[in-house]
C-alpha cells in the first residue's frame, strides 16, 4: 500500500489539511473523509454529473479528481455555496417550481445552472438545456429545472438592471 | 362527483392547490441523508466477486490471497451464508403452475447470470474490499448459454435450471367471448409483429444499505435504499430466523425508485448475513457496473397481435400473443410474470372489445432477472394496442382521433368490464381525446405536418390512448401468499403546543408523498400546514402498510389520512365540546383554532386545547375521552383497482437520411381523479413522460449470445439527457372514484405508461409517406435506416 | 468502483516528470486533466502504479501565436480552447470542434494535451489535429522533437510519442483567408462520442478547391482521412456531381467496423450523409456559436 498524503487546501473557504490515500477521489474524500455528504456519486466516471464541485470557480467532476489532485485549490461544495447565500434565489426557484424529486442528482444540477448562470446575458433554454447535458436526472424530466434556471436567469438580469450604476 | 371536501371556506383549504414541498428544502441545500451519507461505528464494506459467466459450473474457490489482504475482515462463499438465510423463492399462487428454483445469497454451485455474486468480502473500507475481490481465484466450467426467447423455447434446449425441465416459468391463457368468429366475419385484419428493447431502471442513487446487527438482543437495523421497508422488515425476519419485532428498516432520503428498489436483491440479503456473522454493521452499495449487471431490467417483450374489423371501422377482436424473457430467476416476492400478466390483461383495454384471446409465455433465459418498474407492462399493451388501432385507421381510412372515438368505452357503458375480467367504475376516454385534439391544436399540426412534406421535411404525429391500474387492493398480490400490504396505516398525534405530527405507511422518494399527506391532514383538520409534520420510512416509528408500489399513495395513503384525520378532528371536537361547553356540533377547527361553527367566534387555539389535555387533565370532565392520538387504517374495499386514463400526443421529426428523430413536443391528458397538488402531479407525468421517451428511442441493455452486456456503462447505455427532451404540455380532466371520501387515483404511471406509444405511431406516422414502419423500441437511427431499406 | 492503488507525485517541471517516469519501476502515467484516465481507473481497466501529475507545469500552459502557427499549450483545457479570441480568430475549426467535446464540466478540466495523447478514434480533437496537420511537441525532459499529426496517430490508443516523452503542446497553422472549414458528428445525444463526425479544411481559389482535407473519426482505430475523397473534390467547384463522386470514393477511404450499436454498413452510410451535407456548408462557414 502507498502511504498517504497530506494535502492542505480551502473547502468552502475554510482552511482544511489532511492525510489522504493517493487513489481517492475528491468526491469520496468530501463525502467520506470530511463528511461534506451533499456531493453525490452516481456513476464514477463522469457521466451522470451528481458528484459535480467548483474547483477554483470552475465546475468540476468530483469523481474525475483525485483529493490529492486538489491539494492547494479552492473548492466550493454545495453546502458552501447554501451557506453563503450564493444560490439563495436559485434554490428557491427551484423550490418554488418543484425542480426536483428524489433530490439526488440536485447539487450537481446547481453546480451546473451557476456556473452557467455566471456568464453574460439569459441563456436560451436552449443553451439550459445544453448546459445540462451532462447532469443526468431520473425523475423529473428536466422540464421543471430548465424553468427554474431560466427563471433564476430573468431574475438576476432585472436584479441587476434595477443595480444602481 | 363526490361531494366537496372542504366544509367551510377556509384558509386551510390545502387540497387542490399547487404548494412546494416542505421536505425539498433540505434537498437543495445538499442535507438530504441518503443511505452512503450514513456512517456507523465499526462499520465494514462489502464487496463481491461475480461470475464472469452466464452459466457455468462453480469448481473450486480459492480465497486465501484475498482473506491475507490489507483491511479485509471476512471473506465468505455460498454455503456459509445459507446456514443463515432461508432460500426465497419468486412464485405466487395465484399465477398457477408457475415456477421459478429456490434462490440463495451466494451462488453455490452453479451460476446462472453473469455478474450473479458467488463470494463477499468484508473490509475496512470499499477501496480494500475490491482488492482483495481481486485476488480471489473461481474456476468455472462454462456451460452453454441461453439469451434468446426462440432459443429457449426450442426443443432440446439449453436448460437454465436442469430441475425444472424447461425454460417456461408461467403460462396463461385468457379467451373471452367468440375470438375465431370475430376473425372469420371481420371485414380486416390489422396485425403487429413489436419487439421491446430490455431495459433498466438506472436510478441515480444506486441499490444501498447498511446492515446492523446486534447479537445482544439478536435485533437487525437496516438502513436500506428502499420504497417498501415493512416488507423487508417481514423478509429479514422470516428469512433470518429473527424476531419481527427487533427487525428495524428505516429508509431515508431514497435517490431513485421508481420500483426497482422493492425487490429484493442478493446483495441485500448476503449483507445481512454478513452482519450478522461479522457482528458489525456492513455497507454496500452497488456502483453503476453492479447496478447495470443486476438491479431488475424490465420490458424484454415480443408481443404479435391481431385486431379484427368490421366495415365501419368497430373492433370485432384481438388476439395476443406475448412472449417475455425474465432472466434466471423469478424476482422475489412480487414474481416476474406480473409484467406479463398486465401486458395481455391491459390490451384493449380502453375500447369496446369483447373477442378477446391472449396468450403469454414467461421464459427463463441466462440473464439477470427482470421484474416491475414503473408502469409494469402497461407501456407495453399500450404501445402494441394503439400501434394496431393506428394501423386500422390507415387501413379504413380513418382519422387516428375518428377511429378511438368510434371505439372506445363509452360513458353510458360504467361500471364496465373488459373482456379480461377488469372492472372500470368510470373512465373519462372521450374527453380526454377531445381535449388533447384542442391542446395540440391537431388540425393545425396537420396542415403543417403536409406543407413540410413539400419540403421533404418527415414530421409525425402519434397519439396513444392508456388505462392504468392504480389503488391495488389484495387482489394484486395479496391473494397470491405475498406478504405485501394493500393497506396503510396513519398515527395523528396532537402535540401539546397544538403541533400535529403524522406517521404514516406510504413513504417518499421525492413523487410528494409527505406533501400531499400534509396537505390532506392540514385541509381536513383546519390547520396551517407549517404545523403539520410528515413522519415515513421508518418500520419502527411508523405503522404497518404497504408503502409505495403500484400507483397507491395519494389514493390509499391519502384516504388513510383523511380518515385519521376526520377521527382526530371528531375526538378534538369533542374535547372542546367539553371544555367550552358546548355541543361538538357547534364548534368547528380552523387555521388551528376552535371555532363557533356559526359565528365564526374563536373560543380557544389547538394548542391551549392540548396543554389542557396534557398538563391539567384534572381540569377536564373525568369521563371524558381526551384522545389526542389517532390510529386508522384503510384498504380498498371497493373496485379492485381504480383504473385511470388519459392520452398523449407526440410530434416528431424524422431525418430520413440519417435515422435520426427529433422530438419536437409532447402533450398528455391524465385523469388521476381528485387532484390534491396539480404541480406535483404535472411532474409526476413529465418525469414518467420521459421515462417512456427513454424506453422509445435511447434505452436497451444490448446482451450478446454468451450471455455477456455490451453496455453497462452510463457512456454507452443511453438514458435520456436534457438535450433530447422537449417539453411537455400537460392537461387534466378530474374523475374521482366513489370508493374513498378523497376521490384519487394514482398518476405514478401515467406519463411512463403511453410515451412510447405515442411516439412509435408519431414516427410511423413520419415515415408513412415512404411506404415503410418500424416494430421495434428503441427506435435507434440505425433501425429506422434498416426499415427504410438504407442500410441492411 | 474504486481505483487501484497508485503512487502520486506532482512535478513542477518537464524534466522532474520524466525522471518520475524514468525511474518508476511499473506502469507511470502522466496525469493532466484525468478526464479519461482517471474514469478507467475507476473501472479499474487501468491500474497503474504511479501517476505523475503534470498539471502544474507552467511551461505547458499558454496560447500563443509563433509566425504562422498557434502554439497551444498541453494544458490547455477545452472551455479555454471556445473562449479563447486566438483560436476563434485563427484556428476556427478547432474552435468550431470544442463545443461537440463532452459535456462542460468535461471541458472545465479535460485538456488538449491529454485528448491527443489519448489518440481516442472516436475523439473530436485528434481529427482536427489530423485535418489541420497540427505539429505535435513532444518533450523528453532533455529535447523537444515535433511529430506532424499525420505521423502521430499509429493506431488505437497508440500514438508516436516515445515512452517518457510528454506531449507538451500542439501547434496549428494559422488559418488563411482563403481557407474554409467546417465540423459536425453525428451523436445520439448531446455530447456522447460521436457514431460518426467529420471535420474538413478547404483551400479555395475563387470557387475552386485548391486543396481539401477530410478527416473522419469515431470510424476506425484512429482518425481517419478521406484521401480519395479529397481527390475527387480538388479543383472542383463542389457542384452536386463532384461531392456525389466523393461520397462514391468513400466507400475506398473508410472501412469501419460493426460494434454493438451501430453496423459497419450504417457508420459508412452516415459518413456519406455527412460529407455530403458538410460540404454543402463549407462556402458559408459557420463555427457553432456556444457561450462558454
């Protein structure tokens, strides 16, 4: 066996260091060694987006990183970005419109609906739809998420117009 | 119509209203708490080693490289697990002659699907587990291997269980009225020839649970990523040797359900033992290989049917064959033939039919087993029967909407039973088609459909009429020996600060449950729904019933709850009679306070009513019967089933160069009775919508001769992502069923149940022009090229 | 699935990689974004003993422009490539490639360096490496030699870069004004790997095709160029019967296999569709717009 590393790096703007096996992924390594559990794993491989993260304001497979991979970086779970109000509006639109059922696939789908969000102007549904392609969801449909994020998208927009200049 | 349900207009009128979910708050914070989420003392992780082999004779086992590995604490075989575990075996009694061998955790000798578990390994951690199944060293003398339906049925063929002589695991017939007349006098014959892709569930969250053992009290707690964890709780303890009452399943947030995780699984039970031969709590959770190689499939069908006709476009009569593939063994305790048996109970089912034969063969195959999901075999008799009406319309001349109207089941004609012995109290058929003709705006879609075709652009329009089953009482399994409940039980609970809390059997996997329930409780006993705690999921906490499966929480669930309720609304009455000192009948509960029923006047709050009962009893009448906690149960008691309808439409474009189909828009009339949330209903049918677009275009476990699957991957088995979906248009019609005071059905099916049918006659109807249809579901671009002759 | 155990070490510059690599006694493997790697680990189709993270290199970063060429950097990821103003300007089919690549969060991490030294057939960037005749860099730790892609791509999986060398950065030329490209695949859903996918480069004189490059991919074990069809299409104007003989000599460029989806017949059929349609659209080219 490889003897594990330490490894040090900010988790939802919090300093944490560790002692990790040099195969773990970030998403176990959140998930089990943290207990950051909101980060979920569907697929191991990159194809069904439940274990999705911001890597340095990037969005991220947790799955297709290792811990050690991460050693230095900043991560953003969906627990911090609840904590820090940075989705508020868009947990609610998807609250209010039911976006979600089993709720399994949802952090993933949030990571992905911010970063998109992040870009200029409201995004077609389209392009939501696009976005979403590699967050897969079972129960939904989808429909109700691409509400949501376009709804979250028109929000923002007039939020900002309404901004001082 | 039933009457209403709200007394007095109040702001407590909950039933009917589009509300969010209290329960998804939590989801979207990412502080759900699924099954892996969960970590126990001295918790260890099992891993197994499967047979590579879709059939083969086990030799030998050599596990000693893999018990001297790092972490790992236990390696067991077979036969240390069957000293512990009663074998189950998946036959009813009700499907007569059925047939299916005893099952154990473990294969111990032979191995009959590849990726069937043969040995566990117990480590520190899942990582190390692997490894050491890695080590393990199997030898196996392959034996031939059987896959297809054909194969199986031949004479002399490969055996998957030499001790049963044959391949055939149930068979039926079911003949009503005059079916060779019909066919003889008919004026034409429309036939169909349908193969449906195997498919499977892939629930995001795969199959997980903990196993806990304690040897002191000998009590099981399991955590189990379940929808039904009252019939684990019966499996574990008579499987297991345990008292009923020391076996505990609790089964929290779920990712996924959709029927798959009602059956039981082997792995589920080898960690059971494990734990209890550890003495440890033991965890494993499928990773998406696994779940690929031995979560349920569903849907391997090949269903050939004829319809009869009469010159003026009436259906004379049908027959049915179908022939389905289950796999190894029949799924335990619900059995494979279900499927089946719906799928040759269901067709024709909306239409006036009395010649009526069917025929299904439940077939044995080396794969692994398949058994109910959603929608169980309707999508399936939907598919083939409206694929033979589309047929009959071309063949007459008549409009797909003309020809269903001219046939179906109309109003005049309830109750009504079909020629296969289902007893319908009231369906809405005609007015579903007439509304679903207005949302889609058909004639307009029709002369576009004409002016594209100009163009050489291939649109198609399909529709596809379904009858669910929903609210199933003892009829469905009860009466086979299965200790499956038909019916809830609800526990009220008055909290003394007027707070009310509610157990109740029907559990959540994000379809609502706990929404709607509070929903029922707040309406019904006039209080704000804040106040209103949901509690499911738990066998320890929660009264027994029968959970989720088959389309029967808002319709069973929801009446156990309103029946609790009007209970504890009586008994608060009551109280309050006594204490204000008034008649019961003059008081009335609203927005969680006693109210003079003709006033208005408020005379005191719930919760001053509760302290009282709680903390000055002494202060109340001493014959007073001051029960602020309820219990009731309900089961159905009427029509067996409470049979649903409704219609989709479905546009599609086809590139006839390339194969490939675009869907443009799908529309979807339901009528599922009473309904308590309209948007979660809306996304109840938009999720089972897509389920069924998957089943129509993407979805297939692709197996080849050896028994082997080709794409168990979620890279190459594709399920439907949100770029391929369009939206969904949805509207309703409300039916409610006289049988319960609430008036719902179930809706858990309807979206899955008629999807694909609706787009396999959109796209026939696409390539109509070009002389040519395709039979086959997924309808892939590579199939839709072979049926336009493009490729070979 | 969980991986295999492995070794890690991070390497702050090419040379320190390579020693990483030369002195590993098992199986090392470079890891960059890991988007490949990393899921056939976790299937433990791949167990190697060392993984040797090369993702902190800076000298493997950067677009830059060199003479005629762009030099794109090996760690280059691909939500770089669709944002970057360079390559949009100057590489147009690569840009044009890019959104076809996985899904976002693929793209967040996945670089340009590690597709091409994956050298997956059924890859987007490997064909328009290959239809560019891009120069790939490769870099010992002592030297750097250049490989044309035409050269690179040797069979599945397997590609000219020495064992050690890492593969540094990949040089394009710059697109000139009379050049026209144009790009598509046929996938069953946004984002799969392709059934089949082109991606054409044409030179043209006026309305005549001076020079053509036609590369397919997801058609065999590398990608492939249509050199027969290229024939039958240089000096032509495109006319209907000049992309109908090019189609015909297809059927001589490509021989793809059946595999459990889709028959060897339907691949060449759709190959043929798309050449067809894809040069129909190349006068007027139209890079996919994408917000990235």
């Amino acid at each position: 066996m490889t003897r594990p590393i330490a490894i040090m790096l900010t988790i939802n703007a919090e300093p944490v260091t560790a002692m990790v096996e040099s195969r773990l992924s970030l998403a176990d390594f959140l998930r089990h060694q943290l207990r950051l559990t909101g980060t979920h794993v569907g697929c191991e491989t990159g194809s069904c987006g439940a274990c999705l993260v911001m890597q340095d304001g990037r969005v991220i497979h947790g799955c297709l990183t290792l811990a050690v991979q991460a050693d230095g970086s900043a991560i953003q779970t969906i627990e911090g970005l609840s904590e820090s109000g940075a989705i508020a509006d868009l947990q609610a639109a998807f609250h209010e419109r039911n976006a979600l059922q089993c709720g399994f696939c949802t952090p993933g789908v949030l990571m992905t609906a911010q970063e998109l969000l992040q870009l200029e102007g409201v995004p077609s549904r389209e392009e939501i739809r696009d976005a979403l392609s590699g967050n897969y969801c079972r129960c939904t449909g989808y429909q109700a998420i691409v509400d949501s994020i376009e709804t979250t998208a028109q929000r923002r927009a007039v939020g900002e117009a309404e901004q001082p200049a | 119509m039933n009457k209403p349900l709200s007394r007095v207009d109040r702001p407590n009128s909950y039933i009917g209203k589009s509300l969010p979910r209290p329960n998804a708050k939590r989801l979207l914070a990412g502080r759900g708490r699924f099954v892996d989420d969960i970590q126990l003392p001295r918790m260890l992780h099992a891993a197994f080693a499967r047979s590579p082999y879709a059939h083969a004779r086990i030799v030998s086992i050599d596990v000693s490289a893999a018990r001297a590995a790092p972490g790992v604490r236990r390696v067991v075989v077979g036969s240390d697990i069957a000293k512990l575990c009663m074998p189950w075996t998946g036959t009813l009694r009700h499907f007569k002659d059925m047939k299916s061998p005893p099952q154990s955790p473990l294969a111990i000798d032979t191995v009959v699907w590849a990726g069937q578990p043969v040995v566990a390994v117990l480590a520190d951690s899942r990582a190390q587990a692997e490894d050491a199944v890695e080590l393990i060293a199997i030898n196996y003398e392959e034996r031939d291997v059987v896959v297809g339906i054909d194969a199986a049925l031949a004479p002399g063929a490969t055996l998957v269980h030499d001790a049963l002589g044959d391949n055939l695991a149930f068979q039926t017939t079911i003949e009503n009225g005059a079916v060779a007349t019909a066919f003889n006098d008919a004026a034409a014959v429309v036939e169909v020839d349908l193969r449906f892709g195997r498919h499977t569930p892939v629930t995001l969250e795969p199959r997980t649970l903990i196993a806990d053992f304690e040897p002191g009290e000998r009590a099981l707690t399991v955590h189990h990523s379940t929808q039904t964890p009252y019939q684990f709780q019966d499996i574990y303890a008579r499987h297991f040797g345990l008292d009923e009452s020391r076996v505990r399943v609790i089964a929290p947030d779920i990712g996924g359900s959709f029927g798959m995780k009602l059956h039981v699984y082997p792995e589920d039970m080898a960690v059971v033992a494990l734990s209890i031969i550890a003495e440890r709590p033991v965890k494993y959770v499928a990773d998406r290989g696994e779940s690929f190689l031995n979560d349920i499939h569903l849907r391997d069908h090949r269903v050939r049917a004829k319809l009869a006709l009469t010159q003026d476009g009436r259906f004379a009569g049908m027959r049915v064959q179908d022939d389905t593939a289950i796999g190894a063994f029949s799924a335990y305790p619900r059995t494979s033939a279900v499927e089946g048996n719906q799928v040759v109970r269901l067709m024709g089912a909306p239409y006036q039919l009395t010649n009526y034969r069917a025929d299904l063969r439940v077939i044995f195959q080396n794969l692994p087993q398949t058994s109910q999901y959603r929608g169980v075999g309707h999508p399936i008799a939907c598919a083939a029967t409206e694929r033979l009406v589309d047929l009959a319309a071309k063949k007459l001349g008549l409009d797909p909407f003309e020809i269903r109207r001219r046939n179906y089941v109309t109003d005049e004609m309830y109750p009504h039973t079909t020629a296969t012995g289902y007893r319908f109290e009231r369906l809405s058929l005609d007015q579903c088609l007439s509304k679903l003709h207005a949302l889609m705006d058909y004639p307009a879609l029709r002369a576009e459909q004409a002016q594209l075709r100009e163009q050489g652009i291939h649109r198609g329009i399909g529709i596809a009429t379904y009858v669910e089953i929903t609210n199933p009482s003892p009829a469905f399994y009860g009466v086979g020996g299965a200790h499956i409940s038909a019916q809830d039980g609800c526990v009220l609970k008055v909290t003394p600060s007027g707070d009310v809390q509610c157990a109740i059997s029907v559990t959540e996997q994000g379809q609502g449950t706990e929404t709607i329930i509070g929903q029922i409780v707040a309406d019904q006993l006039g209080v704000d729904r804040e106040r209103v705690r949901v509690l499911t999921g738990d066998t320890e906490t929660t009264p027994h019933g029968g959970a989720t499966w088959a389309c029967r929480g808002a319709g069973i669930g929801g009446e156990t709850a309103l029946q609790a309720t009007r209970k504890l609304r009586s008994n608060i009455l009551e109280i309050a009679g006594a204490i204000l000192q008034s008649r019961p009948d003059t008081l009335e509960l609203a927005d969680g306070k006693l109210i003079e029923r003709e006033t208005g006047t408020v005379r005191m709050n719930l919760g001053e009513l509760a302290a009282l009962v709680y903390f000055r009893s002494d202060t109340l009448p001493p014959d007073l019967k001051a029960d602020l906690t309820v219990a009731q149960h309900f089961a159905p008691k009427g029509f067996p089933f409470a049979f649903t309808n409704g219609i989709h439409g479905s546009l599609v474009e086809v590139d006839v160069e390339t194969g490939f189909i675009k869907l443009l828009k799908h529309w979807v009339v339901e009528d599922c009775g009473r309904i308590i949330n309209p948007m979660l209903v809306d996304e109840q049918i938009r999720g089972g919508v897509v389920q069924g677009l998957g089943a129509a275009l993407f979805e297939e476990c692709l197996y080849n001769d050896a028994g082997q699957l080709m794409n168990g991957s979620m890279a190459d088995y594709l399920v439907p992502m949100a770029g391929e979906i369009p939206d969904i248009v949805i509207a309703h019609v409300e039916t409610p069923t006289l049988d319960t005071e609430l008036g719902a059905k179930g809706c858990g099916e309807a979206g899955t149940s008629a999807a694909s049918g609706a787009v396999l006659n959109a796209v026939n109807d696409a390539l109509g022009p070009l002389q040519v249809q395709i039979s086959q579901i997924p309808m892939t671009p590579q199939r839709i090229l072979r049926a336009l002759g493009t490729v070979q | 699935m969980k991986a295999g155990d492995v070794a890690y070490f991070r390497a702050q510059s090419v040379s320190d990689a390579v020693a990483a690599f030369r002195s590993c006694e098992g199986d090392a493997r470079y890891l960059a974004g890991g988007q490949s790697l990393l899921a056939a680990m976790n299937l433990r189709l791949l167990t190697p003993d060392l993984l040797i993270d090369i993702a902190h290199i800076d000298a493997l970063r950067g677009i830059e422009r060199r003479g005629g060429e762009i030099r794109i950097g090996a760690l280059t990821r691909h939500a770089e490539i669709l944002s970057s103003p360079i390559i949009a300007s100057h590489v147009p089919l690569l840009a044009a490639a890019a959104p076809w690549v996985a899904h976002p969060a693929i793209r967040n991490k996945g670089t340009i360096g590690g597709s091409i030294a994956f050298a997956d057939p059924a890859s987007e960037f490997p064909a328009v490496a290959l239809a560019l005749n891009a120069r790939i860099e490769l870099d010992n730790g002592d030297s750097v030699r250049f490989v044309e892609a035409q050269d690179f791509f040797l069979d599945l999986y397997e590609t000219a870069a020495e064992p050690g060398e890492i593969l540094s950065a990949v040089w394009f030329p710059v697109a000139t004004p009379d050049q026209r490209c144009t790009f598509d695949e046929l996938a069953r859903r946004r984002g799969d790997y392709a059934i089949v996918g082109v991606a054409i480069v044409a030179d043209f004189s006026g309305e005549i095709v001076d020079r053509i490059r036609i590369v397919f991919f997801s058609v065999g074990s590398t990608p492939v160029r249509a050199l027969r069809a290229e024939a039958a299409l240089t000096g032509t104007a495109l006319v209907d019967t000049d992309i109908e003989l090019a189609q015909q000599a297809l059927a001589g460029d490509l021989s793809p296999s059946d595999d459990v989806q889709v028959s060897a017949a339907t691949r060449m059929h759709l190959a043929s569709v798309l050449l067809r349609r894809q040069l129909g659209k190349l006068p007027v080219p139209t890079p996919k717009a994408v917000r990235a």
